[in-house]
C-alpha cells in the first residue's frame, strides 16, 4: 500500500512510484503501476528469462463470490482467468503450497523469488511447490473488458481474497494432477509483502480452513485516509543535515507559494528550478518532492537497491556547489530565500539550495524530453481527458488508484504534517490535491471506505500461525502491527513478531543465489529473520501432520 509509491528512464529518479505524493502522468502514460511496492529490477537465473523459465497458468474463477452484496450489482455469473506461476522441483509428497501473493502488480514481476528469496528458501526447506499467484485486476487477470469505474465495482480485496481462497480448493498443478494438492489435503502457506503482506494477514484471518499459516511482511494492515505519518521514519533515521536541509527548503518553497500577491516571486521559483513551464503550482511542489520520496527503494541487495534516495542527499547536504553552472543563479536564490523568512540563514542555505536546483535540472527534464512531452505535459496531476482513458491497454494504471481512492486511502500529504513541524514535502500536497485522480478517473468524492479494510482488525490483527515481519525504518511501519500506536507483541513460535533492524520495505522477501552471499550479504539481520521464517513454518508444518493423523485416527 503500497501505498505507497517510478521507473521514468534517469536512474537518479525513484523507482517506485509509490514513494511520491502523487505519480507524474508522464509515467503513468509509459505503463507505470502506482502500487505500494515495486522491484526495478528482475535478475535472471543462468540468462534465462524467468517467464520462459517459469510457465504462466490460469484457474478459472468467478468474477463475483458475493451475490448477496449490493455493492457489486448487477452481479456476474461470469469467470476470469487468474494467471498463477509455479516451482515444484524441490517437492515431496507431503510438502506443501507456498503462496506468494502479487499484490498490486502483475506477477511476472515477482518470478524472481522463485529462483531465490523467501518464496524459494521456504520451498526448498519445505519440500514444497512455491506459487506466484496474481491478484485480480492486475497483469493479464483482468475480469471485465475494459476498467470503467462500473466495471471496476469487483476490484476489492474482499473479492481477490475469495479468488485466493478458490484457487487452493481448486488447483490443478501440471503433471501432478494425480496428486491431491487442494488445502484439503495439503498444507497452504500464504507469503505477502507491503498491500499482498495485509492481503495474506486478512487471508488467514478470514480463510482460516484453507490457508494453514501466512507471513505478512511490511503488511498495511491499517487503512489510513491521510497518511501523512509516512515521511516520519525518513524523517527520524534519515542523515540528519540531509533532512534539516529537506525541512528548510521545502518551507522555503511553501512559503512563496502560500504568499498571496506574489506571482512574480512563484514565476521566479520556478524558473530558477528550470521548472517554469509547470503550470500548477501543486505540481511543481509534487515534483520537487521525487528525491526525499524515494527513501523506500532502499535494499540490502545491490542490485535490488535504488540510490536516488542517497544521491539527492549526497546533493542537499554537500558543502560545496556540486553543478558550476548554477553559481551564476546565487543572486537570484538569495532574493528568494529573503522573501521566504530566511535572510538572516544566507550562508547556511545558499549552498544547499543551488545544489537542489542542480539536481531537479539533472533529473526532471529527461523523462519528459524522452516522452517527447513538454515539463506540464509530463508531471501535472490535472489532465481530465487522461483520467478519462478506461481501456485495458491504456488504462491498466487503473487498478490501484481505484483501490486507494475507494478503501485504502494511503494518500502521503505535506498538509497534514502538525503545524509545528516543518514538512519534508510541500503543504501543498493537500488532500484535495491527491485525489484529483479520485474524483476525476472514478468520480469518488468522498474518502475511502476504510472501515472495509479496517473491520479485518487494523493494528490488532492476530490469528495463530500469522507472522508479521517488519522493517524498523520502513515508512509504511505507521500502518502495520509494528507502528508507534499499536499494541506492543511478543515475539512466538505461533504467533511470531519480528522487527528486522534497519530494514525499510519487506526486506525479507528478496534473497540472493548461493555464489553471490557475501560476509555482509544478506545482512545478519535479514538472514537472521529468514532462517526463523524457515523455522517457524517447519513447526506450523509439525502442527498440520499432527492433526492430520489425529483427523485420521477419528475416523
């Protein structure tokens, strides 16, 4: 959730689009999804591409499991095709169904933690069939024709949830169809990260006869509106200068484009960013928020990693002009910075704030230039005639945002942060702002319905063999059972609670072949977490043929 937050062709820029406030158009017109979570990369295993590797399947399932709810009228009587991918090489008869849940985005992406992560380690340790399975409404798992806001009236995680429950009941596995491999029989284990990782938390929950266990890792399990509190962590382990730094310019900017009857002050703010043809202001807050935003593409894995978040700090936080030719603009910024409060702070932010213009120059343009689009064109948020666009090929960007918009919320502002903080984003990043896509793609003008998320348990969301694994840095912690506000835990065997230490966003999911661990990789406390992964699955396991002969002897 994301829930966050983009893959937009300069690898200074964020990776993952939930990470900002709010998705450029520009990007989601190249195909970008705006899920909470997003790998950038996808490593191949022996240069074959996973997709070849892995072969994709389907199940055919209904399109409506509630017929009895009115929200979904008129009710379908129809199916789908839910793609799913498998593993079964490490299987033994006995083992059992590892489920990694997609989430928000198509499963292909996810095919690399069959080769190696946690998906694969627990197959391996298990003797057990590993699954990526795809969400409905994502991928090539499309139930309606085209995504018009009626059509879209079956995306709720109420219905995926009954397409997972289904797809355990119902499974064929190719060339073990002999084998009796429903949860009827075998044991189902449910893995998710971030949206999946609420997802496998509901599931169990709800599904409790289908799914044996499940591993919620960074799940959002508490839908919030305004989620302001997601820039907190960043705010509280992020290098300090770099988020002082972030703290006095963003204010700096608010505070000439909050001030009334200064026009010319704005026109010269964005010019000196190279960003004058932005027409919006909003929108030009919303892009100079790409750097501070992309604190959680941080990974321990190398080439999982996005270094935007440590290149645009390297940039604020530096003491000398890094970009020669923005030296010629220090009269200029110190007009603005006078007119914004900080005259008597020259000395301290001059420096800082040309580098921050270098950096916008160095990564903002590009994306738009190769879209052959103009800076408004590419990074406004106020485009009706885009949001209008409903079709599968053009509007697969659809899904999420009808999510959050409808129940999840999630929406990251500068305006909610207490008035006596400064922000890290622009209090321009109103509410009002982030749901221009709400009102414009769905016509949803009211807030999310998040009691259809929450009434699953929120923060308090416990069942036995339901793990919840999360990341002490991670900024989606304010929504899992790890927040601040929640109820503290104690860490057991039925009902395991873990906090990986300096992890961002499910650090435990990816992993690494055998030749590439190093040392310090993975680091001791993801390992340490995913080797009591393994062992707390192998006893839920104990627990299944326990009551499996027990089950028997009763007949």
């Amino acid at each position: 959730m994301a829930l966050f937050l983009a893959t937009i062709l300069v690898s200074l820029l964020p990776q993952t689009l939930a990470d900002l406030p709010v998705v450029p158009l520009g990007a989601l017109r190249k195909g970008g999804i705006p899920e909470i979570a997003r790998w950038n990369t996808v490593v191949k295993r022996d240069e074959v591409e996973p997709e070849i590797l892995y072969p994709a399947y389907n199940l055919s399932v209904p399109i409506d499991h509630f017929h009895n709810e009115s929200m979904y009228e008129p009710h379908s009587n129809g199916t789908f095709n839910l793609r799913y991918f498998f593993d079964a090489q490490y299987y033994k008869e006995g083992g059992p169904v590892i489920v990694l849940e997609s989430g928000e985005t198509s499963a292909v992406g996810r095919l690399p933690f069959l080769q190696k992560g946690i998906l694969h380690r627990l197959a391996k340790a298990t003797h057990g069939i590993g699954v990526v399975l795809e969400h409905r409404y994502y991928g090539t798992s499309f139930p309606t024709p085209n995504l018009s806001t009626e059509n879209l009236r079956f995306l709720t995680t109420e219905q995926a949830l009954a397409d997972t429950a289904y797809f355990a009941q119902h499974v064929k596995y190719e060339k073990l169809e002999h084998k009796k491999l429903n949860a009827k029989d075998t044991p189902y284990i449910a893995y998710g990260g971030s949206y999946a990782g609420a997802f496998v938390a509901f599931l169990r929950v709800l599904y409790p006869d289908i799914y044996f266990g499940a591993i919620s890792s960074s799940g959002v399990t508490k839908a919030i509106y305004d989620f302001w509190a997601y820039y907190e962590p960043v705010r509280q382990h992020g290098p300090p200068q770099c988020i002082k730094n972030t703290e006095l310019l963003t204010n700096v900017v608010d505070n000439i484009l909050r001030q009334r009857n200064h026009a010319n002050l704005t026109v010269e703010l964005k010019a000196v960013f190279g960003l004058k043809d932005i027409q919006y202001d909003d929108d030009f807050a919303n892009t100079l928020s790409f750097g501070i935003g992309s604190w959680q593409g941080r990974n321990w894995d190398p080439a999982v990693n996005d270094p935007t978040f440590s290149q645009y700090c390297g940039n604020i936080s530096s003491n000398s002009t890094l970009y020669p030719t923005t030296t010629s603009l220090t009269p200029t910024v110190h007009k603005l910075l006078g007119a914004a409060g900080y005259g008597n702070q020259l000395s301290a932010l001059t420096v800082p704030m040309l580098n921050y213009i270098g950096y916008i120059n160095a990564t903002i343009p590009g994306p738009a230039a190769a879209s052959r689009e103009t800076l408004n064109q590419y990074y406004s948020n106020h485009n009706a005639t885009f949001y209008a666009l409903d079709s599968i090929e053009q509007g697969s960007w659809r899904s999420w945002p009808y999510q959050y918009c409808s129940q999840w919320g999630y929406l990251q502002t500068g305006s909610g942060v207490p008035a006596n903080e400064l922000p890290l984003i622009s209090r321009l990043l109103t509410l009002e702002y982030e749901t221009i896509i709400c009102r414009e793609a769905f016509n949803i003008t009211q807030p999310p319905d998040t009691e259809a998320i929450n009434k699953y348990g929120g923060y308090d969301i416990a069942y036995d063999r339901l793990a919840f694994i999360d990341g002490e840095v991670d900024p989606w912690r304010g929504a899992t059972p790890h927040a601040p506000a929640a109820k503290a835990r104690t860490n057991t065997t039925q009902q395991p609670f873990i906090l990986i230490a300096l992890a961002v966003h499910h650090w435990d999911e990816n992993g690494l072949f055998p030749n590439e661990t190093t040392a310090d990789l993975p680091p001791a406390p993801v390992a340490e977490t995913q080797a009591q992964e393994v062992q707390f699955v192998q006893a839920w396991l104990r627990e299944w043929e326990v009551e499996k002969r027990r089950r028997k002897g009763s007949k």
